[in-house]
C-alpha cells in the first residue's frame, strides 16, 4: 500500500525513479523496493525525505486513503494515522516514551 501510494504520488508529480532518488538521495534501487512494497518499513527520515519532495506530509505516504487530506470534519488529523505513526516514530527511535509523555503532558496543559 505505501509503495503504491508513493509511485502514485511521483508519477503525478511526472517525476521518474531517478529524479526523486536524486531529489531525496536515497538510492534508485532502494526508492523501488520501497514502491514495490519489497521494503515495506522504511524509516521516518526515509519517508519524510520523499514526503517533502513529494509535497506531502508523511500521514498522507501512512493514510489508506488516496487524498491529499486525511482531516475529519473538526480539522484534527486521523487519530488511527496518528497512531500509526506515533508507533512508526518508536520503533525506529526517533522518539522515546519519555519524548511521548512529555509531549502528551505539553497538550493537556495547553487545552487548559
């Protein structure tokens, strides 16, 4: 599904391999197991690299759905996408349980 998304989004932005290998400089073979779903879990800085070229953010690459836009009606991201992410960022270290708990303790003060 992500690789798909991601070939779908490059061929719309009539980019080839190539071009966004050299605009993300990530490797041309490692960009196509990546959209042929052979690399199915790259890391968050993979994905943010060909999300920034992309002009997308990295929920888009992560949503099932095709849209640019993946907000509900009261303008918050997918909380599910969300999750998927949040979980994606642990796993690959970008962030801690520390980094979590600090930043839910950060919204909660700023809903008050």
């Amino acid at each position: 599904m992500l690789g798909k998304k991601i070939q779908k989004l490059r061929k719309e932005k009539n980019l080839t391999l190539s071009q966004l290998a050299e605009k993300t400089s990530i490797s041309k073979s490692y960009l196509s197991q990546i959209e042929r779903n052979i690399q199915s879990n790259p890391s968050i800085e993979i994905l943010g690299k060909i999300a920034k070229i992309l002009d997308v953010d990295i929920q888009t690459l992560l949503s099932q759905d095709t849209t640019k836009s993946d907000t509900n009606d009261n303008g918050k991201g997918n909380v599910k996408n969300w999750n998927i992410f949040i979980n994606i960022a642990l796993e690959s270290g970008l962030i801690n349980e520390k980094d979590l708990i600090e930043l839910r303790n950060a919204l909660q003060k700023g809903k008050k």
